[in-house]
C-alpha cells in the first residue's frame, strides 16, 4: 500500500460524533481528530434540509473528504418488514426511490460512492419467506439503483443478521452470486471485519473473494467477539486476522479509504479519543501487513501450509525477535 500522501485514508462512523448535535458539529468533531481525513454521510438523516454546497463546505472547513454517502432505511416505518423485498410493490418502488434520491444527493455533492445496506431484507419464521421471491426483488431493486447513475459506484454492504433474524444477504459468498446475477459494472461490495466474523468469515478470504469476482468497493474496519456487531476498536481483538486482512489488501491492489465502523457512543466511549486509537493501532498492524506481504519466508510458509512457521513470523514481526 501506498502512503497515500494526497490522499484520504480514513474515516470514522459520524453518529458517535454526537447525532443530536447535528451534523456541521458532528463534522467538526470528526475533523478534529488527527489522522481522520474523510466522512461517508447517512442518507437521508445526516443530508436532507442542507444544500450540496453547504455539506461541501462543512466538509471542507472541518478537513474532510466526502468519502461518500451510506443509505439508511430504518427512519421509514413502512419498511420494517423489509425495503427491497416488502411484499407490497409500491414500498418497494418507496425504498428504490429514496436510495436514487440519495444518488442524486451524492452526485449533487461530489461524491461517487454510495454504500447499500437493507439490514429490514429478510425474515424472522420458517415459511415467512418465499426465498426466489425475495431473491429475485433484491436483484431488481440493486439493477434499478445501479442503473440511475452508472458514474456512482454502488457498494453492497452485507451482514449475518440484525435487525432481521436472517438477511438475504448474509456472506460474502451470498452476496457475490447476487451481484454476478446483476451483473452491473459499478456495483461491488463492502466489507465490514465484525460483519465478517459473526458470519463465519475470515475476513482476509472474504477480501480475496471479493476481488477475484467483483470489486471490493468499502472496507470497514472495527473489531468483535464474532457473536454480534460489536463494533470495538480496529485491531483489540483480533489483531492477527486484522493484519491478514490488510496483507490481503495489499495483495489485490486494494487502496481505498478505511472506514471506522465503530460504536464508542454504545459505552459513552469518547468518540474521538477512540477514533485516534484505531488509527494508531491500525498504522501499526499496516506496518506489519506490509512488511509480511513481501516476505518470501512467509510465502514459503503459506505455500506449504506450515501454521508454526507463520505463526513464528507473525510474532516476530507483531512483537519483535
């Protein structure tokens, strides 16, 4: 990975900034944190009552980049039992026509990013779902948003569960098979690291997966315990699979901005005191990603699948000789 010195390189969630504070503050309080260049905005919660040139503004004053934008579905009460898959058309089209809102929004802004998460599509019961139904809505909602404005990149964000018991997009792998049924060349995919855990993923494979048949659009990174979004500092947990991941990234070319998906506000965290500890934890462990991802020793070692020989070359280059 470059050093990416012109460039944006992180960004964190703007929410545990202080949502009630509104979003100029928000903005200002992300913008202080050293080490934090860029800001993705929620549509339409953190957009609607202020122009493009104002959210530029208050980006630009704070030291930020537009990163991009991230839909949010859960203000809309009629799309609990789903958005892209609700069984009745016209919330359907309700759902697909504020996600092209957000796409001119985003355009209007400058931005060519926009992030998709439905977390309301999928069900809760046995026999609630009619699967190829509900297989077949979500592809032709994620065509129509592809096709408004095929100069924004649209990135599926997927994730096991929560708020619905089983999401139509759970995995990587899920996810993957719809966007090559789609089949639209500016969509692609996110992945969040805690997401991947509690799928069952090692996130470093859902990566390489991600770049052998799509795009890997959005990388956001946190930590967990693998049972739940946890959202914890990048890298307190599983710091070997954090380098793994970066490793990964740096393998397939990846450069894009990283993404702090964390939730210091849950615990009353100082959210910008955290935000620093991510970016100085994951400064390091990119350190170590670089260096093992040019080691023939570790090349070696992976080749033939010897896991004391990595395990012994990731603790010298974690912890020293």
């Amino acid at each position: 990975m470059s050093d990416r010195p012109n460039r944006p390189r992180y960004a964190a969630r703007l929410n545990a900034f202080g949502a009630r504070d509104g979003v100029a503050e928000m903005i200002r309080r992300a913008g202080a944190v050293p080490g934090l260049d860029a800001a993705d905005l929620n549509f339409p919660d953190h957009v609607e009552g202020h122009a493009p040139q104002a959210l530029g503004a208050m980006l630009s004053d704070a030291g930020l980049a537009l990163n991009g934008f991230a839909m949010r579905y859960y203000g809309d009460p009629r799309l609990k039992l789903g958005a892209f898959t609700h069984p009745d058309a016209a919330i359907r089209q309700a759902a697909v026509d504020l996600t092209r809102r957000g796409l001119d929004a985003l355009a209007a802004t400058g931005g060519r990013l926009m992030t998709v998460w439905a977390g309301q599509d999928g069900w809760d019961y046995a026999f609630q779902a009619d699967h190829a139904r509900m297989w077949d809505m979500t592809a032709e909602a994620l065509a129509a948003i592809a096709d408004h404005n095929r100069q924004i990149e649209v990135s599926v964000e997927y994730k096991p569960n929560e708020p619905r018991a089983f999401s139509v997009l759970p995995d990587m792998a899920t996810t993957l098979l719809m966007l090559s049924e789609v089949r639209r060349d500016n969509l692609g995919v996110t992945l969040d690291f805690a997401h991947a855990l509690y799928a069952g993923e090692s996130p470093a494979r859902a990566a390489t997966l991600a770049a052998r048949s799509s795009r890997l659009l959005g990388v956001h990174l946190n930590d967990g315990y693998g049972k739940r979004d946890d959202g914890l500092i990048a890298g307190a947990v599983h710091p070997a699979q954090t380098v793994e991941l970066f490793v990964a990234l740096e393998r397939i070319g990846h450069d894009g901005v990283i993404y702090f998906d964390t939730f210091p506000d849950a615990s009353g965290t100082d959210a910008a005191a955290e935000a620093g500890a991510s970016i100085a934890l994951v400064e390091k462990l990119r350190a170590v990603a670089r260096t093992l991802a040019a080691d023939p020793e570790l090349a070696a070692a992976t080749a033939r699948q010897d896991a004391p020989a990595t395990q012994r070359l990731l603790a010298r280059a974690l912890y020293g000789a």
